[in-house]
C-alpha cells in the first residue's frame, strides 16, 4: 500500500528522483548528506560545549585505562553506557586533543543514518522519493539537531535512530526488533525510551488477540537479552544500572535545567524543586497514560509516531528537573510526521526555529558557552517567562495536532498495524 490517492495515474513518476530506473530514489538523498556532512564538519570549527566534552574524554579515558569491564567498578559514572563501546577504542588509540575531536564526530554517523531511515520510511508509505528527502531533510538539515552535533559535541542522534527505527520495525509488525531497538534508544538516554512505551501501550491490545501472550513473551524477552547484551560486558547488572542512572537523576533537583516550558516560566531555571517533583511525576505518569489510550483509535505507522511524539513533548514540557536538550526526541519522531500529516508541518516549524533559539540561549549564557558575542548575564526573569509561554504554546500547539489525528482514526479492535500511509487510504488503524 502506497498512500496514493485512489485513482491517481502512475504510469509516469511525478518527479525524476520516483522513476524506479533512477536507484529507486535514493540518488536524491545522496546531495542531501552530502551537504548534511558538510555542514556538521563546519560546527567542527568551533571549541564544542566544554562541560560535556569533558566528561566523554573522561569515560574514554577510562575504559582505556580499565577496560569496558573494569570501568564501574573503578568508580565509572557514565550515563549513556552504550556510548563506552564507541569510546572505548577511541581511548586506547587517541591522546586527549584528537580523542576530542574524534568524540565531536560521533554523531555524525547515527544523523545520517537517520536521515536514510526518514527517506526510506516514507518514501515506503507515500511511494514519493520527493516525499522521502523532504522527511530525511526536516531532520539532518534541522537548525536545532545541527547545533546539538559536532558543534556542541553531543550525540542525541545515537538514541534518536534506534528509538525512531523501534517505532517503524512495530509498524511493520517486527515486534522483537521493536523491542532490541527500544532498549538500545533506552540505555543511551532514559529520554529515548519513548519507544519502549509505545510497546508497553501496544501490549494491552495485544491481550484481546488469540496470539497477544505469546508476542508479549517475545517482546520481553528480547528486550531483556538485549538489556544483558548491552550491560553485562560492562559489569553492570539492573541494580547497578539503577544505581548509575539515580545518581544521575538526583544530581540536578531543579524545576527546569534550561528547559523552557511551564516550569521555566514560572520559576526561571536551575532552583530546587523540592515537593514539586512530585506533582511534575504524577502529571508525567498521566500524561504517558492519557497518550498511550489514543492507541485505541489509531494503531498504524501514522498513529505511532503520532503517540510516541506526544510522549517525547511530555517529556520536555510536563516533570520537573527537564534540561535543554529533552525535546530532540520530539523532534527526530515529528520530522517523518510532518510529511505524512500536513496538519502537524507548521507546528513542526514553529517548534524546531524555538527549540533552536533556547539551545543558542543556552549555548550563549551557560558557563560552557560556545558561542560568540557578550555572555546574556542580565538576561530579564520576564524574557525566560516570554521564551517559555511561546515554547509551551508551540508544544500545546503540536500536541493538539497530533490528538487530531488520533482522534480521526475510527475505533477498532486490534488488527496488525498497517504500513501504507495516509492511514485514511487503508485501513485506518
């Protein structure tokens, strides 16, 4: 199923980059990387965010010096344990100024990858290859994920491509998969576990289906290998990765660390947030639970990125102690969105020029600031409430969207999701 409007004439492509002869449209996203690679290569230029940077070399430092299984148990704390097998070898081979630059161009890879992935998917689902490049482009040509790669030095494209392929593999009924991808996005950073849920919402229909068990067994047992492949090798077992991720949890107890959503505007950023944690978690748990029910209407390719989408904003605009970056989720699942549902393109726009804008904030007054100019000490309480408000109307804005299109599926009982796209063309689930 192509999502082609019914009766429309497919003897000829609609554009050069469609015709099957052409390597079936890929030779139209090769330009694009191209550019996307070259761009990223440019932020290379520039110092990366000191603080960050600092604690990559750090775990490199000392996976070479113990070994990936020594490492925690020799006082390691870091909280993307997947990234030790990149920076592992790394540390062996590089001395400190080329280990930095080599860490800075980590993310390239896993933001191209995704970009082929964003292509892919709906070139699959539209049967559009401009449709594809366009998706592929609202990603890795994307101000705000530009800034958060080699310029910055972080590497949020390593979660976001397992998390959004999980996503995908579920569409397509490749549960198992779903599952080993979920966990990986996971362990990278807890904020890409978005999968993981969405999973965890499918499951309940699953048990009004003949076979749902016996794919619940399959799911959760491939994503407890996987979590055993990934952390044993490293010395870690649940309760040590607990230990390693509640350190990390309870270092910052603030209500927003430069997140700009509700919480900023209210109490401006990084001051205690005490017993508001809890009400922050309470309207967490409910609003995963208020998206994971839209699942009962729409259970497509459509309708999954749609829930995992909401649950990436929650994650940003709803519990306290959110930092700058929560929303690259968001993001990375909204790009591939914004072709397939037109309805979500403007919002889309309207959320990646603010998230850009609050990252260049933080990049610009942090104590790592990275770039140029006069640092905005005396930035007025009532601009962090302005950013905030506009923030949180844009992400009020896209998840009213993306309820719409929930919302428009019909109900039904379970049936596998559907591939083709627009949902309206096929099945509607």
């Amino acid at each position: 199923m192509t999502g082609r409007p019914a009766g429309e004439d497919r003897s000829e492509p609609s554009d050069p980059a469609d015709a099957p002869g052409w390597r079936h449209g890929w030779g139209s996203l090769v330009p694009l990387l191209v550019l996307a690679a070259i761009i990223r290569m440019a932020g290379l230029l520039g110092p990366g965010h000191y603080g960050d940077l600092t604690a990559f070399v750090t775990w490199a430092e000392g996976t070479a010096r113990y070994g990936l299984g020594g490492y925690y148990a020799n006082g390691g704390d870091a909280n993307y344990p997947p990234m030790l097998y990149l920076l592992w070898p790394l540390g062996v081979l590089l001395d400190k100024p080329d280990l930095t630059f080599a860490i800075r161009t980590l993310s390239i890879p896993f933001d191209l990858g995704l970009g082929a992935l964003l292509f892919w998917v709906v070139r699959s689902a539209t049967g559009r290859a401009r449709d594809g490049s366009l998706a592929a482009a609202f990603y890795v040509l994307n101000p705000a994920v530009v800034l958060t790669g080699p310029m910055w030095g972080q590497i949020d494209g390593m979660g976001a491509l397992p998390m959004v392929a999980s996503i995908v593999a579920a569409a397509r009924g490749r549960f198992a998969w779903a599952a080993v991808l979920a966990v990986l996005a996971g362990l990278v950073k807890p904020q890409f576990g978005v999968a993981a849920f969405v999973l965890a919402g499918l499951a309940l229909f699953w048990l009004r289906s003949p076979d749902g068990p016996r794919r619940i067994v399959i799911v959760a047992f491939t994503a407890l290998l996987t979590f055993a492949v990934v952390l044993l090798p490293l010395g870690l077992g649940p309760a040590g990765y607990l230990d390693v991720m509640s350190r990390t949890f309870t270092q910052y107890k603030v209500e927003s660390g430069f997140a700009f959503n509700p919480w900023g505007a209210v109490f401006g950023f990084n001051h205690s947030d005490g017993s508001w944690f809890y009400l922050g978690t309470a309207l967490e748990i409910a609003a995963i639970a208020a998206s994971l029910w839209l699942l009962r209407r729409r259970r497509d390719l459509v309708g999954l990125l749609a829930v995992g989408s909401l649950i990436a904003l929650t994650l940003y605009f709803v519990p306290t102690r959110a930092h700058e970056r929560y929303l690259y989720g968001a993001i990375a699942l909204l790009a591939p969105l914004a072709v397939l549902e037109r309805s979500v393109r403007r919002p889309f726009y309207a959320l990646s020029a603010m998230f850009f804008l609050t990252l260049a904030y933080v990049l610009a007054n942090s104590p790592y600031r990275i770039l140029p100019g006069p640092k905005i000490a005396d930035f007025p309480d009532w601009a962090i409430t302005l950013l905030s408000v506009v923030m949180t109307g844009f992400g009020a804005w896209t998840a009213a969207r993306l309820i719409g299109i929930q919302l428009a599926g019909p109900p039904s009982e379970w049936r596998e999701p559907s591939w083709g796209v627009p949902a309206r063309a096929s099945d509607g689930r």
